[in-house]
C-alpha cells in the first residue's frame, strides 16, 4: 500500500492547497487552546472545518482534527465540546493525547476514530498496545525519540497503525513531557499549546551584533547580517562547562525525506508533516514533493535527490533520533 | 503535612547512594521514593544497595515505593519495569508504559512525570489503582486545588513538588555525552562529576538550566514554603522533596519544622541559603507566573 501523507494545514485556504496536491490526509485544529499550534490567526472555526472536511471527502482526503493539548483542570467541558464538534463536523479521526480525555472520548464518541498524539510520547510496543487495548487507539504517532530499528521493533509487536514525522520542526525533548518553555514564559506546548511564543521573543542589537532572547534570556547571538534563527529554547545557544554551543540541538529542522523506504520496511503506515503555521504554498511544495516520492516508492521508481532541500529555509537538516547516532 | 523524599535524581557513586538513605532514615520524613528515575544506563552500579537501603528506611517507619523509569524505550528498560513490578513494593509511575505491567488491581502510585492535568485523568488513574498522585510541577495553584478536590473525593493523596530543582524536560538524546562529543551509547558516564547536574548559563552567563545526562532540570530550587498554607487548605496532604548533594538532611528538617509551624518561609529561605548561598529560588509555576519566578512572602500571600 502506499504511504499515507498527512499534512498539516493552518487555515481552509491551506487545507484546500493540501488537497489539491495530492495530501491523502489533513490535519488541523480548533482556533483555541484545544491543539497544540494555538497562534494567532490560525486554524478553524466550527464553519470552516465543517466546509473544511466537506471540502476534502468530496476529493478524496481524510481530515483529522488535533485536540492535543491537556484539558485545563475545571475547565474539561471546552476539551469534551471540541471532541462533539469534530466529531459533527465529519472528522475522520481526532488526534488525542490526554488520557483523560481518551478515556471520555472511547466512553461518549466510541464511533469517532482514535488516533494518539505525538504529544502523549508513546515509546514503546507495550505503551502502544496499551493504548489500544484501552482506549481503542487505532493509529500512533510515534515520538521523535525512536530511531528506525526501534520502530520496526514496535511494528513488529503491534497490530496498530503508526504515523512518524518526516519534515518540520523537531522536538528533541519527549513530547508532551517539556515544561522548558513555561519556565521560561509562563506559556508551554500541554497548557496552552505554544512553544517559545513569538510574543516572548525579543531581538536587541549591540553595535552590529544582533541577540535573539525568549523570557529575556538571550540564547542566540548573530553578527548583523547573519541568519538570527527564531529562539526555541531547545535550539538555542548556551554555556556549559567550559563550553558554548547549541547544547541541546542545533538550529535544525527534520527531513528523514531519503529514510522513507526504511521507514516503509520498518511499517509504517503514514508520513507527516510538520507545520500548521506554514504557508500555503509551502505546504503546497512539501505535499507535491512526498506524493511524488511515495508513488516512486510504490512503483519501485528511485526517489527524486534532495527534493526538499529548498523548502528548509537555510537551515540545517537532521534526520534526528531515526538514526541511533543523533543520541 | 507528609514529606516525601523524591528518587535521587543524579548519578551518585553506590557508596555516596547508600549513606544518603543511611541520612535519611534519621530524619523525620515520612516517606521515601527510591531507585532509578533518569537513566536505565546508571542503574547496574547501585543496584545491590536497593533491598539494604529499602530495608533500612522500612525499620525506620517511612513508607517505601521503587520509582520507574521516566522514559522507557529500549527493550532493556522494557525488562526491567517488568522486574520492577514483580518486586512487590510500591511502584510510583512515572511512565505511563508502566501500567501496561502492573497486574490488574495493584495499587500504585503515579509521579510528577506523569501528565495528570484534569480530573479526567485523575479519575482514570484512580480506577486503576492509584492511590497517591505526585502532579506535575507546571501546574498553578488553581488547578492543585481543583485536583486536590476532586482527589479527596476519591481518596487519593495528593503530594506536589516541595523542593528541588524542577524537572523540565527529558529526552532521548544524553546532553552529558553530547557536551562531551560523545553518543548516548558511548557516554562513559559523562554525568558522573556532577552530583547536582550541570549548570546549563545564556549567553549573558545568567544561569538557567541545569543538564543531567537526558534530562534538564531548572537552575532554580523550587520552594513552596510561602505556599504551605494554601496547599494545605486546598486539600494537599503532601509535599514532595528532591535530593541535593548538600545539606539535605537539614533540608528536611526546615521543612519539618515549616509544616508543623514551627517557622516561616524566609526562616527555612534563609537556613537553606546559609548552607548552600549560590542557589536559587522559585515558585513561579505555582502562583501561575513564569516557573522561574519567585514570589516574596507579601506577593505569596495574595495569590
């Protein structure tokens, strides 16, 4: 079977462009605190994601609807309302990473598919299992901790289906398990579903030199005219030691484009894409370049050379944890 | 108010390991949560004090739970949560894959690493068996006492973070191996010199994190002690403690003293402060601030 690309769309306007190049599957949120690419100015209404998956079934993509963040204690009733309403909207799936809410969705939307976030960090084939056998999970997204052995591993001992990223941002902590940014903010990814906010980020310039700061922390320093990566904590640059350096990662994003047949031996079942925030024809580019890689894969063609590469905007590219050595 | 001692965060030497706990028997906490909370890799070289150590706090009354793995991934680790279980003591779940082996119907008791934000998962945890909940250091006040509510209803204790550097993030990747230009497999126990991890500055040397092989902690020392009060009447039964290579003992007795009464915040400020002056406080993601801030006694008070 050929891989499922599932690419993130930001807005109706992104979701449209998605289907148009040949996305077999969307996925999106709510415009709040609901999914974890809460910015401003971003995803759906209620309206739109109704036309939205109208839109896509009637060309032939899936729509799966990010509620990925952790319901706020007193507050669960907005988390429960956004399952309902992915659910009226015709979702084909919802993306969930709070157990709590797994366990109300199986009870009071048992026919609306489960898929498990990135968010919920699922690591191995028992927590994966686990998931399923309780919840009725269907599909995971896998952690951005395994490396492709690893997944294959999993593969091997569970009937559920997984998704992996392949292009985007990286997170190099566990998902859904880093408070860094609150730390430093007041703001993180399972509250509020923001990472390093931009209204966080200051840029000062001393004579020439340019520092990136979050929180007030400066963790990047530029010579004027440089590329001034925008300040994720995790990519930034600090101190150690005797040394300075990007500590935890360097400014990278993932492209895992060339491991794409390793991952389709290791089983997986979907390749996704990260970036609700990006533009449409970003997304556009991204979903033209994987369609054509996976129908290559599927007709045992070659995959096109650094197809991507374009796309990364400057910046690095890693294949991250999907190779042992990145540990 | 109970006081728990937090698994050692650190990769201590087995002999600086076991007069730790030797300390801790004599001091008035009433219980201990103990073994490998960071990294699978550290394990084999104080595994043989556990049982002498779990012995020794048991004679000394406190309540004795063995810790899992944060991030379990590798099937060694796999392995040894399934042993982990069959030891028949507490197991504190501070990886949700953990619940995958408990037998049905065995009580256990859930960490801070464990995403327990909403009544939901409260509830849900609690029909399994949870029968005590650590909840995460991000929460703010308002939702400890939503929980703490909802908790009671259901009898199940619930402890916060009392002390300690807090625990931000964990990884796949060894930072300690990383810093040191080496792979998480090829470590050679690079986080062995450092007892309270690695002072992790910006690039204006201001101090901010704190590296501990795949973890990352805060540089800071969260402190509930202009909280206590709050927590208590909010239904907290439990403060939980994180080991320091210095003056932990003493630690212990200051917040002893704080919860029975016997002296405020600042006093117990001040004391820790005097034996170790470098450190910072915070208190931020309690009162719903950044984590880093830290509230004074007058601010503590109002929120």
């Amino acid at each position: 079977m050929v891989m499922e690309i599932v690419c993130p769309a930001g807005t109706p306007a992104a979701l449209r462009a998605a289907v148009k190049a040949g996305a077999h599957t969307i996925y999106c949120g709510f415009a709040d605190e609901t999914n974890a690419r809460n910015f401003p100015g971003l995803n759906f209404d209620r309206t739109e994601m109704r036309e939205s998956v109208a839109f896509a079934h009637h060309h032939g993509s899936k729509v799966l609807v990010a509620i990925n963040t952790f319901p706020r204690a007193g507050d669960e009733a907005i988390w429960h309302r956004a399952v309902a309403d992915a659910e009226s909207c015709g979702a084909d799936a919802v993306i969930l990473a709070d157990a709590g809410l797994l366990d109300y969705a199986a009870r009071h939307h048992p026919n609306l598919r489960r898929h498990l976030s990135v968010q919920a960090a699922a690591a191995n084939a028992d927590m994966v299992n686990y998931y399923a056998d309780t919840f009725g999970v269907k599909r995971v997204v896998l952690p951005r901790v395994l490396s492709v052995p690893e997944i294959a591993a999993i593969n091997a001992e569970t009937e559920v289906e997984t998704e992996v990223f392949v292009f985007g941002g990286l997170c190099v902590m566990a998902e859904g398990r880093c408070s860094l940014s609150s730390y430093a903010t007041g703001r993180s990814p399972n509250m509020n579903g923001v990472c390093s906010p931009a209204s966080h980020v200051e840029y000062h310039d001393h004579n020439g030199v340019l520092d990136a700061q979050l929180g007030g922390y400066t963790i990047h320093r530029a010579q004027k005219g440089d590329a001034a990566p925008y300040p994720t904590l995790c990519k930034g640059c600090f101190t150690a030691g005797e040394k300075t350096d990007y500590l935890f990662e360097d400014p990278v994003s993932l492209n895992a484009e060339q491991l794409i047949p390793q991952l389709q031996k290791a089983g997986v079942t979907a390749l996704k894409i990260e970036g609700r925030q990006r533009s449409r024809s970003y997304v556009t580019q991204v979903v033209r370049n994987f369609r054509e890689a996976v129908d290559a894969l599927e007709e045992g063609r070659p995959l096109p050379q650094g197809m991507l590469a374009r796309l990364s905007e400057g910046q690095a590219m890693t294949t991250g944890a999907y190779k042992k050595t990145w540990r | 108010m109970q006081l728990t001692v937090a698994p050692i965060p650190f990769f201590w030497s087995k002999d600086t390991w076991s007069t730790f706990y030797e300390e801790i028997a004599e001091t008035s906490v009433d219980r201990v949560v103990l073994g490998e909370l960071v990294c699978s890799k550290r394990l084999p070289f104080f595994q043989g004090q556990i049982p002498g150590a779990i012995e020794r706090l048991i004679a000394a009354g406190k309540d004795v739970a063995l810790t899992s793995l944060a991030l379990i991934t590798l099937k060694r680790e796999r392995k040894l949560t399934a042993d982990l279980v069959e030891m028949g003591l507490e197991v504190e779940v501070n990886d949700l894959s953990v619940l995958a082996y408990l037998p049905k119907g065995t009580n256990f008791s859930v960490g801070p690493l464990v995403n327990v934000y909403n009544e939901g998962t409260l509830r849900w945890l609690t029909s399994l068996g949870a029968t005590r909940i650590c909840l995460p250091p991000e929460l703010p006040l308002a939702s400890v006492e939503i929980l703490a509510k909802e908790a009671e209803a259901l009898g199940v204790t619930i402890e916060v973070w009392g002390h300690g550097r807090l625990p931000l993030a964990i990884s796949g990747r060894c930072y300690h191996a990383r810093l040191h230009g080496r792979t998480k497999d090829n470590c050679q126990f690079a986080c062995e010199d450092d007892p309270d991890g690695l002072d992790v500055a910006t690039l204006d040397g201001q101090p901010f994190l704190t590296m501990n092989g795949v973890q990352t902690l805060s540089d800071s020392y969260a402190t509930t002690v202009h909280q206590i009060d709050q927590l208590r009447a909010a239904g907290v039964t439990a403060l939980r403690l994180s080991p320091q290579s210095q003056g932990f003992a003493d630690l212990c007795h200051q917040y002893r003293a704080l919860v029975e009464g016997q002296c405020n915040g600042e006093a117990v400020l001040n004391a820790i402060s005097g034996q170790t002056p470098e450190i910072r406080f915070s208190d931020g993601f309690l009162t719903g601030d950044r984590g880093v801030a830290m509230s004074t006694p007058a601010i503590a008070a109002r929120t």
